[in-house]
C-alpha cells in the first residue's frame, strides 16, 4: 500500500502545473490518470418539459434544474435523491415577479434558492417547500450600477461574488445588499493589452466560477482557451495555471473581442476537497468546417477534469455524451450533469473507482 500510494503522489506531482522561467503563469501538460467514464442512468421526469437543461444544482435535500430557454419557468425543483417533482418556478417574462433571464441558480438551504437574474440585475432569493410543492419569491437584491452585465454568481456567509466585465478586475465582493464592498484581482493575461481593449479582454475572459465555504476556495474557469484561477479567500493564497488550450485566443474589432483559438471550460465545481470541471476543446476552426459542412457540434464537454484545491491536475474522465452543468454528490460517487440535447433532468455518471 505504501509504495502504491507514493506512486500515486510522485504521478501527481510530476503532471501539476510546472513552471517555465520565460512564462509568466503555471503551466499543465497532461493529467497522470485518464478513465473512460459511462453514464449510470437517466434522471427524467414526465412534470417537466426542458428545452436547454443548462445547470443543475445540488445542496442536501434539494436539487434544481435551470432550463435556459424555457416557455414558461426557468427553475424546476426536485427532492434528492429521489428526483420527486415539487414545483417550477422563476416564470418567464417581464411582469414585476417575472425574470427575464437566468443565468445561474445557487441552494444554500430550501429556504434559501439563490437566481440570477442577468437581465433585470439583480438576484432573488426563494423558499421551496417540499411538503406543499410552492416555490416563494422573498426577496430580491439589486446589483450595484457599478457592474456590468454580470454572467455568474456565488453565495457568501456576507453576500456574494460575482465575475467583472470591465476588464479592471477579476471578481467582485459584494456585501447582502448586493453593493460592491471589494474589487479582487486582474485577468491573469499574458497578452499586452491598452485601455481601450480591457472590456473586449474580459469578454474573451469571461468565466464560470464556484466557491465553497467551508474552505473558502474560489474557482475560476475560461469558457475561452484553457485556464483555471483558485483564490483561497481564507489565506490569501492565488493560483494561476493554463493548460495546453493556454489562454482565450481573441481578435479585437470595434472595441468588440471575436473569439479564435478553442472553445474551453463549461462549468465547475469546488467540493470539500477536489475542483471538477467540465472542458471541451474544440478549436473555433473545426467548429466552422463542421458547421459548412450542415453538422452541428454539440453545446458542452467530453471530459470531466479533477483538481486539488491548489490547482494540480490529477484525473481526468472522458465522458460518452458532451454536458454542460455539473453536481457533484461525493457521498454517492456521482456525477450529475445537463445535457442541452436531451428533455431529461440529468445524466447520473458513477464515479466510484
């Protein structure tokens, strides 16, 4: 046992992120361990009819299902792990309790249900009761004018944080009143970019995020190229590694950012001890040949990419279908991920070795 685990170790150490003098951030090269990953189960429901199935989020009793594009409600609630229907809610539109889009759903308790609601800017909080099947709306925090158009949120003990647009910083700290307490930060680029290019930079920057408070890891991915960023937000500590997608590739015209190079990380998640990503990697070149071609590349990733908390690659799974949205239940060994062509809630992938 002792010489398998050292091995396991020296493997790890060897695959993290090394450092080249002439870079200016990590880099990674591979992952030590590569698994075929196949699907467990399909998680349905005849209640609900999905059009895009984009996030799924998982918090003890509760689970959510974010649809994208719906016709009638962007939020669709589950107890867990049953996946028992219990009621939609977030209905579209544009009426005073309506929202007019969703971006991300964040569950610190059932009383609890955090939305982001991009358009409207602003985040609502709701109260899901299981034992009645009602989803209440109670309170609603407007984001500082100071932001740009905000993409991704996470919940904090004190409030939230959220991604930067103005290309000045990488994340904000907002306190419960969604005002702006603190600017973290800087696009850890390695490209020479003037002022007048910052706001293209951060849309070529734009990332999903996660952070979890029990370590108070934040975690930062490209949806451009092949970067992660953790901020450990109890020590201070920042960690900055590109893979070989290296960084989001873009052409500036008219103050706008055309994304070249590869289409990257589609969501991620910190848990008590491991970062999960999921990453495609389809160059923007072969995403246009296929596309003359009449084939349609599927929205999502194959590969499910695991981190330490300080960022060193150790396993990385390839699925059987592309996914988008990610949740990690580490006490069943299981993957819960969206997949956009499909009217299913979720796809379950097992994880036990």
């Amino acid at each position: 046992m002792f010489h398998y685990i050292g091995l396991a170790v020296l493997l790890v150490l060897l695959h993290g992120c090394s450092f080249n003098p002439t870079n200016k951030y990590q880099r990674y090269a591979d992952f030590p361990v590569n698994k075929n990953l196949v699907l467990s189960e399909e998680i349905d429901c005849d209640s609900v009819f999905l059009h895009y199935p984009y996030r799924v989020e998982i918090k003890d009793s509760l689970a959510v299902i974010l649809d994208l594009h719906p016709e009638s409600c962007f939020l669709h609630a589950f107890a867990y792990p049953e996946w028992r229907y219990v009621t939609s809610f977030g209905k579209r539109g544009e009426g005073p309790e309506e929202v007019l889009s969703a971006e991300r759903v964040r569950i610190c308790s059932p009383d609890s249900v955090w939305v982001l609601d991009s358009n409207r800017s602003q985040i609502t909080r709701w109260r899901v009761s299981a034992s009645s099947g009602r989803a209440e709306r109670v309170e609603e925090i407007p984001l500082d004018k100071r932001l740009l158009r905000t993409l991704d949120f996470c919940k904090t003990d004190e409030g939230f944080l959220v991604t930067d647009y103005t290309g000045n910083y990488r994340y904000h700290v907002l306190d419960a009143h969604g005002r702006i307490k603190e600017s973290a930060g800087s696009i850890p680029t390695e490209r020479t970019v003037d002022d007048s290019e910052k706001t293209a930079l951060a849309q070529a920057w734009r990332s999903f995020m996660d952070y979890n408070p029990n370590n108070g890891v934040l975690a930062m991915v490209t949806q451009l190229g092949e970067v992660i960023e953790i901020f450990n937000l109890k020590t201070g500590e920042h960690k900055v590694c590109y893979g070989p997608g290296g960084e989001p590739q873009f052409h500036i015209s008219q103050g706008y950012g055309f994304p070249v190079g590869i289409m990257g990380f589609y969501d991620v998640e910190v848990t008590e001890n491991l970062i999960y990503a999921v990453f495609q990697g389809t160059s923007f070149k072969e995403i246009a040949r296929k596309e003359k071609q009449g084939i349609h590349l599927p929205d999502g990733g194959r590969k499910l990419c695991v981190f330490t908390l300080s960022g060193v690659p150790i396993k990385c799974y390839e699925l059987d279908k592309s996914v988008c949205g990610i949740g990690i239940d580490e006490g069943l060994n299981s993957l819960f991920a969206t997949d956009v062509f499909t009217d299913n809630l979720a796809t379950r992938f097992n994880l036990k070795e």
